[in-house]
C-alpha cells in the first residue's frame, strides 16, 4: 500500500549537498585530466585550462 499522505512531489526534490559533492568530483576529475569530465564541461560550452567550481555545478545543472 501507498501513504497518500506523503509528498508526491517528493522523488523529485533535488539534494543539494549531493550536486555539490558531484560537482566538486567532476571539477577534481576535469582537474586530474579525466577525458570524460573534460568533455562534459566542454559540452556546456566551458574550456580548459582551468576550470571553476560554478562551471562544474552549472554542467551538473545542465544535465539534470
């Protein structure tokens, strides 16, 4: 059986502090060379050589 007092809109909250722990991974990885991060913050239109914590949490935005 379902709560029908629970949330509905509840599976679509976003985590907060999860999307900067992934942005922060996807910055250090981009930052270490991984292939993948980097063409990830270049598909949103960001480019080496140094990438920012906000270019990282805006791709993970953009991918959300």
């Amino acid at each position: 059986m379902t709560d029908h007092k629970a949330d509905p809109y509840a599976a679509f909250r976003i985590n907060l502090e999860q999307q900067q722990k992934r942005a922060k991974e996807l910055l250090k990885a981009a930052a270490a060379g991984d292939g993948d991060a980097l063409r990830r913050l270049q598909r949103v239109g960001f480019t080496p050589p140094e990438f920012k914590l906000a270019q990282a949490q805006h791709c993970i935005a953009q991918e959300m």
